[in-house]
C-alpha cells in the first residue's frame, strides 16, 4: 500500500443504501464535525445534530456487528455506575444534568463505531474535512481574540489564554491535536500542492495550540504526532517511505519550532509562555494539590464502593479530581470507575494490533490511534468526560477496528500498487 494513495480511501464495504441516503449520510456527518468545536453554549449545536444523525443513520439503515458488543457492555456497565451513584445526591445542583450529558457524550462513541463500520472510506475522509475546518476555524478565533482583534474579545479569551469557541483553554487545545496529525499527515504523503496546503493548515492549528498555553495539549500533540511518526515508519511499505517520513517529520519540526520562536518574539508572550511550561505549578504540588488529591481521592474510593457521586469530590477536597479514572470511580462508584478503565484498556490493546493491519485507511487510522493514546496520557491530569472529542475519537477507533476485520485481504492488498 503506498502511503501516497491512502486518503482517496477507495474501498468502502457493500452499501445497500441509495445514492441520496448516502449523499445524506456523508452531509451529517460532515455538519456534526464542522460544528463540533463551537460549545460555548450547552446543548451546543454538535448535540442537536448528532441526535439528528443517529436518527438518520438508524432510520437508514445501520448494523450493530459483533466487533461492537464488547463496547456496548462496557458502556452500559459505565453508565449503570454513574446512574446508582447519582441516586443518593440526585437532589444537589447539577448533579442529573452532568450525569445526563456524561452518558450522553459517551453513548455518542457508539454512534461513531456504528457509522464508521460501514462505507468506511468516504464516512471517514468526509468527517475528517469537517474536523478540519472546524480546527481551522477555531484556531483562527483563538489566535485574532488573542490579538484582540475580534469584537467582544475577551468572550474567547481566559486567564490571558485562547479558549476560541470553547469554554476552556484546556479543551480547546487537545481539540486540535487529531486535526494537527491528520494535516502534517497529508503534508507527508501528498503531492506539492497538497504539501503548502497542509503545512499552512498545520501551521494555523499549531498556533492556535500554542495560543491555548494549555500544557497538557502541548505535551499531547507532541506526545501523539511521535507516536503517529514511530508507526508510520515501521509500518511503511517501503524504504523510500520511511524516508520521506523521516525528511517531512524534520521539517515539519523545524516549522513549528521556528513558528514558536515567532511568536516567542511578540511583547508578553514570551513570559506567559515560561508560565505555563513549567512541568510543576504551584497548584500542582502539596499535600492539597493536584497529585495529592490523586493518592487521597484513591483512598477515599476504597471507602465508597458506590462512589460519593457525580461533582461531590469538591466538597471533600479544595478542587476537583484532575484525574478522569479517578472522577470515574468518585461519580460512578466501583462499577463506574472499573468500566471506565476496561474502556480504555481495551480499546489501547485491540487499536494497537489493528495498527498493523493493512487497511486502506491505515495510515489515517494510526493518526486517530495516535492521537486517543495522547488523550489516554491527558485524561490521567484532566477530568475528560465532557470531552465531545474524546468520545468522537475512540468512537472512531472501534468503527475503524471493526471496519478493518471486514476489509478483503484482495482489497487491502490491491492498494499496494498505488
């Protein structure tokens, strides 16, 4: 298979829809990635419309395989745990709204491994555009409210960081990093024009990171794009590939890094930078901080096998969890935190085997791989789970997975010769 060819993505499983159900498909698919970043208001757009999809898909025609039913148990064990936990404070502000979109947000990870199970080529190159445009977009508000430049400004801006669309600069940076891998992706294998193409789109999203001044986006992008980069290359059919790969990787380090510098140089920048990339914050260490209430919080857990319930771990402690496994087993009790951990173990082990497999859409795929193991290292210092990507990216780990067990042997290896 030549990396070159893979994001025409030409092999699609039989499809027995027509062409304007398809048509219809693809659009909504496209719509819920293209609005997927702008959640300054909740229900954000992205909810009503992936609602509208999953009608659509369901009223057109979608198959529930069995690659998909270990994710479906886990899923319902998740949210059995945060539901029982809820009962006991269902009464306290917020508690049944955040349990309500928690489950909600995860049950969108089935839509995407259902969707994408199926004319898996174009589903996922289409959704990707809108992922794209949506980074595109976002980064491009971050960077001008940054300047100052937009009306109301300050509306995208907190704490002196670009939160663009989003409601915090810590969400709005990891948002980018898939978007940032599929671009520097493309600048690899495509052809010159498809090279400035990409290298400006990366370059937009790259400054829109680094403009979120978020330390777990940064480390995550750079985290993901080398791991992405490690299994291109040994996985690449041919030596002219892996090196290419290794020629583009360079070079795509050198602009970034050059771009940094850049943006280093402008009045005020430079020091919020310093701020921001030291490894250790104040709030990060005592007794009290952030991975002291990791070691306390585990023992509190110990003492509460139904979990103290959902936005409870503030009462008992000067902040939240900054910890997602951690949250899972203080909001979902034993059940909920021990599904959410087989969630996330199993979907590490059976994406890392399906990175060897020969796809169509393999190198894309080791992207999206890539970038969930980012969001895996992330959710250990972040709560994530009101992620909207989050769930859209291990949604599309599973599709693809399962995608990849029907794909004919002939299909697959009929790319190599592109």
């Amino acid at each position: 298979m030549a990396y070159a060819s893979t994001y025409a993505l030409p092999y699609a499983a039989p499809h027995a829809a027509s062409p304007f159900i398809r048509r219809l498909q693809l659009g909504a698919l496209w719509l819920v990635a293209a609005i997927s970043g702008f959640v300054l208001i909740e229900p954000a757009p992205y909810e009503f419309m992936i609602i509208l999809a999953a009608l659509l898909f369901v009223a057109t025609g979608v198959k529930l395989r069995a690659g998909h039913v270990p994710l479906v148990l886990m899923l319902i064990f998740y949210n059995v745990g945060f539901a029982t936990s809820l009962v006991p404070v269902i009464d306290e502000p917020d508690t049944a709204k955040w349990t309500a979109v928690s489950c909600f947000l995860s049950l969108t990870t089935l839509f995407f491994a259902l969707a994408l199970a199926e004319d898996t080529g174009r589903r996922t190159q289409i959704y990707l555009r809108g992922y794209l445009l949506a980074a595109v977009v976002t980064s491009l508000i971050g960077v001008a409210a940054y300047f100052r430049v937009l009306p109301s400004s300050e509306s995208f801006i907190r704490a002196m960081r670009a939160a663009s669309t989003f409601k915090d600069p810590n969400v709005f940076g990891p948002f980018l990093v898939l978007p940032g891998l599929i671009a520097m992706q493309r600048m690899m294998f495509g052809r010159p024009r498809s090279v400035i193409f990409n290298g400006v789109i990366l370059l937009i999203i790259a400054a829109g990171l680094f403009f979120s001044f978020s330390r777990g986006a940064w480390g995550h992008f750079a985290a993901s794009a080398a791991m992405m980069l490690f299994f291109l290359y040994v996985t690449a059919p041919s030596g002219n590939q892996r090196l290419r790969i290794v020629v583009f990787a360079v070079a795509g380090v050198a602009a970034i890094a050059l771009l940094i510098l850049a943006l280093l140089s402008i009045s005020g920048v430079g020091q919020l930078f310093k701020e921001r990339a030291s490894l250790v914050q104040n709030y990060d260490a005592g007794h009290l901080g952030r991975f002291g209430r990791h070691i306390l919080g585990a023992l509190l857990a110990l003492d509460h096998p139904m979990g103290i319930g959902p936005l409870q771990f503030s009462k008992y402690f000067p902040e939240d969890p900054h910890n997602s496994f951690l949250d899972s087993f203080m909001a979902g009790g034993w059940l909920g935190g021990v599904a959410f951990m087989a969630l996330v173990a199993v979907t590490v082990v059976i994406g890392l085997r399906h990175v060897f497999v020969r796809t169509p859409w393999q190198p894309t795929y080791i992207a999206v791989y890539a970038a969930f193991l980012g969001e895996v290292g992330e959710s250990y210092i972040i709560d994530v789970q009101h992620w909207r990507h989050y769930y859209l990216i291990m949604g599309m780990v599973w599709g693809l997975v399962v995608a990849g067990r029907a794909v004919p042997r002939q299909a697959a290896l009929g790319n190599q010769g592109h």
